[in-house]
C-alpha cells in the first residue's frame, strides 16, 4: 500500500507540475493534477480488463494449440 501512495503522490506532483510549467497557473494545475489521474485510472481499469482478455486467450492457445484436438478457440 505504500508503493501505491507513494507512486498517486509522484503522479499527483508530475501532473501538477506539468500543467503549472504549461500555463503559470496553479489553478489550471491543481486541476490537472485532480482531472488527469482520476482518467487515467478509469483507462487502466479497462486497460487490465483487455490485457486479461488476451493473457487468457494465449494461455488457452498455448494448452490447446490449434489443430491439436481439432477444436479452434475463436478470437
């Protein structure tokens, strides 16, 4: 759990500091800093969902290589 906050706090500080760098405005990186992590975690989320997806179709591919039984797996 700390690697995690520790890594939200980097997060939080790179996206405040880039839209600061950006704009001089601590407004307009304050809210980057708020905006810009919380999409980015809802892209991860389904990001994982996808990844998954894939590691089970190979790991499938890979105990059931087509031909083998006659059986295809559909992609």
């Amino acid at each position: 759990m700390a690697k995690t906050l520790s890594f939200a706090a980097a997060h939080f500080t790179v996206a405040f500091t880039v839209g600061y760098l950006m704009t001089g405005s601590v407004l307009v990186g304050g809210a980057l800093a708020l905006v810009e992590p919380a999409c980015n975690t809802v892209v991860f989320y389904f990001h994982e969902k996808v990844w998954r997806r894939f590691e089970l179709r190979k790991k499938a591919l890979l105990s059931n290589p087509p031909g083998a039984s006659g059986v295809s797996i559909p992609l």
